[in-house]
C-alpha cells in the first residue's frame, strides 16, 4: 500500500510517500479493491502494518476493522474526531 498523507499522530509523518505492508487489509470491512482509502493503522509483526480493530467492549467479542473511502466526507468526519494531545518536546538545551 502507498501511503499518501499521514494524519496522526503527526510523529508519523515521515511515512507519507512510503509503500507499506498492511496484513489485513483486503480482509477489512470497507475494502472494495484498488483505490485510496483512510486507514486506522497500527504496527503489526516484522515491520508490516494492519488495520486496527475496534476496541474490546463488554459483550461484544468480534474482532472487526474496518477501513474507509477517501471521500470528502470521511475526510470531514476525520477531522472532526478527537485526538489525543500531542506531547510537546522542549527544544534542545532548555
């Protein structure tokens, strides 16, 4: 897969313009072959990558990830989502 943009966390930006392995990809509910699509990923064994899984929640034991089409509107929706704050690192020497 090539990466176009990363949108987080920001200290992952070095991956835009990169091609990457990602496991489970066309097993990922959204995947309708060749296309660009906004994926949650998340490191996985070896170097490569996977789709993340919804978080575990009481009474719902299915592993499912989904991904989704790059459209305006995911794009919308994605930046509205919240994000954890991003950690500030003091310039070197203060």
């Amino acid at each position: 897969m090539h990466v176009l943009e990363v949108r987080w966390p920001t200290g992952k930006k070095d991956l835009a313009g990169q091609d990457l392995t990602v496991a489970n990809m066309t097993d990922a509910t959204g995947f309708q072959g060749p296309g660009r699509y906004v994926l949650p990923l998340v490191a996985g064994e070896h170097g490569a990558y996977r789709v993340a899984n919804l978080p575990r929640s009481p009474g719902f034991e299915h592993t499912v990830f989904f991904i989704y089409p790059d459209t305006p509107l995911t794009r919308q929706q994605l930046d509205a989502a919240p994000k954890p704050p991003t950690a500030e690192v003091p310039p070197p020497g203060k």
